[in-house]
C-alpha cells in the first residue's frame, strides 16, 4: 500500500478511517460491480442490438460521467493539477484506445486475448520509468504477476477454435496500446502520490472534459457520427441502455481510481486482471459449460499469483535466504557423505 497524506472517500464511504483490506474490498467491490454491468451491457448493445459504433459509444458515455461528477459536487474551481497535465494523460488515453481498435483488424481473437491478459507486466516494469514514481517491486511481485497472466490466457484460451494468429502490424499496434496503457495507469499514480489533494473526481473529469474533442475526431473521419447518429435516431431506446451502462462503468472507474490512489497502478492491475478471469468463471458457472484440465490449471494458476500477492512480504523468503539455506544443505550433504564414506574406509581397514 502506498502512503496518503489525504482523506479518500468513495461515494461518501470513509476510507482512510478503515483497516487497508476493508479499503481493498470496498474499492473492488465498486469495480467488479460496475464492470461486470457493463459487460453485460455490452454484450447486449454489441450482440443483441447489432450496435458497433465504439467510438459513440464511449462519446454518450463521457457525457453521462460529466453529469453524475456535477451531481457529486464537483467543479473545476477544486482543481488541483493545471490542466496540461491531463492533456498529456488524456492524449495517451485516446492512443491506446485508438490502437487497441486499430490492432483487432489484424489480429484474431485468441491473440487479442494473450496480449490482453499481460497488462499488469507492463505496468510493472513503466512504474520504474515514470517520473514523479520510480516504483520497484520485489521478485515475488513479478512472479504473482506472471503466474495471473499465464493463469488468464490458459483459462481463456481454453475453448479456442483457432491458434492465435500473429500479424506483425497488428502486434505492433497491441504492444503499442499495452506500453500506453501501462502508462496511463502510473502517470495516474504519479499525480495521486506527488499530490495527495487530487480527487478521483478531478482525475475523472478533466480525463473526461479533454479526453471527448479527442474521441471526435475518429468519429469524424470514419463517418462513424453519422452513422451512429442514425441509427440510434431510428432505435432511441438504445440511450436508455447506453446511460445505464455509463452509470455501472462510471461506479467502476471512480473505485478504480480510488484503488490506484491508494493501492498503485500495479495491484490496480492485477485486480483488474483478476476480474476478467471472475467474470469468465461465472460464464461457465451460470451456462454450465463443462471445465476441461486446462481451465482448472488456469484457475490454479491465477489463485496462486492471487495468494502469493497477498501474503506479506515478511512471510515470504528472500532470494538471499533461499540461496544462504540452499548452500547450507549442500554443504552438510557433502560433510555428512565425508564421514559416511570415512565410516566405510575404517570398516574396511579393520576387515
């Protein structure tokens, strides 16, 4: 857990007032609720309504976010941070987003799935570069963090019709995303950790506020306004369904934000990670689809990094102590074999 100087709420609960897993549960309690709404959301406006437009989609949604802040109180005279600084995290925001759509073009999907599920790496290792930061995390961290990973893309991967197929524009264009992406998420702790007066609020809407001339661009330029514009014309119903799932995700990205506040940008990722994994799980849950070997060891694999992140680091051996400990039992090995073997030569002689 990070130091905070500052009192955190999350939709007038206390926070800091609270032992840090009552923190924890809180925030991602927030987060799965809101994003498991949103999936389904999604999956009914994508599937259900045939409605692909993304670009749109996500326009109504920062909207509906810039109306729920005001509800809360917020306004730009509590600004903390000059607005540069959310033109630059904004303007990586739009690139990942924009290469992530770009990259499905050239990418099938169990290959999206693998590059997908290794957010939480990146993340890790820019903590490192990014200034105002300069995180390091333990070995153990990174093994937590690999073993989820490899856990999410055996799970998902499980059901697969096709191997993933690599098209070398299109990993560039995932790889690019996911560098962005790790960005994002540290350059949002940096804010939080080199001002503590920052509000999940203020993050939301001035990302939102300047992140939207940015979505009007490609929509412009693809002609996908037009086209979206239309069609709701034609199905207005679909607003409905729009706002509420911007109200779910809106609950999801303030407890997120909250969690990369107090938590950082890498356990936010894990967590984040994990929720696609839980959400997978309950698919097969709810429909009953049959688990093969292959989902359980993906499970066992993400309940391992899971458990291995949260034991203390108290609890668990350095690398030092395992080498000290490793050259210990080598060197009583070789002692005991000595007298053992001195053992036999004094029985031999006496014959």
């Amino acid at each position: 857990m990070k130091t905070e100087d500052r009192a955190r709420t999350l939709f007038g609960i206390s926070l800091s007032d609270r032992p840090i897993w009552h923190q924890f549960l809180i925030c991602s309690t927030g987060f799965f609720f809101g994003y498991l709404v949103n999936g389904i959301c999604e999956e009914y406006v994508y599937n259900r309504l045939q409605f692909s437009y993304g670009w749109y989609f996500t326009f109504v949604q920062g909207f509906v976010y810039l109306a729920l802040i005001y509800f809360q109180g917020f306004s730009p005279e509590k600004m903390v941070n000059p607005w540069k600084t959310y033109v630059k995290l904004s303007g990586v925001l739009m690139g990942s987003h924009g290469l992530t759509k770009g990259s499905l073009a050239f990418l099938n999907y169990p290959a999206q799935i693998m590059f997908k599920s290794t957010k939480v790496l990146p993340v890790m290792v820019m903590g490192a570069f990014v200034p105002g930061l300069r995180r390091k995390y333990t070995v153990h961290e990174y093994i937590s963090a690999m073993l989820l990973v490899f856990g999410l893309i055996l799970f998902t991967l499980a059901d697969a019709q096709t191997s993933p197929n690599f098209s070398i524009i299109g990993v560039i264009m995932i790889v690019g995303a996911l560098v962005m992406d790790a960005f994002v998420g540290n350059f949002q702790e940096a804010i939080f950790t080199m001002n503590p007066e920052t509000t999940q609020m203020e993050m939301l809407f001035c990302s939102t506020v300047v992140g939207l001339p940015f979505l009007a661009v490609p929509m412009i330029l693809s002609g996908e306004l037009y086209q979206a514009w239309n069609s709701c014309a034609k199905h207005p119903y679909v607003y409905a369904v729009l706002v509420f799932e911007a109200m779910a995700t809106y609950v999801g990205q303030v407890s997120v934000l909250s969690l990369i506040a107090i938590f950082g940008a890498a356990t936010t990722a894990m967590v984040t990670t994990a929720r696609k994994a839980v959400t997978l799980l309950l698919s097969y849950l709810i429909f009953t689809k049959p688990l093969t070997e292959q989902h359980m060891t993906g499970l066992l694999l993400i309940t391992t990094g899971i458990v291995l992140k949260m034991l203390p680091e108290s609890k668990i051996p350095s690398w030092n102590t395992i080498s000290s400990a490793a050259k210990q039992g080598i060197s009583s090995f070789i002692k005991e074999k000595k007298s053992f073997n001195g053992e036999d030569e004094e029985k031999v002689a006496m014959v």
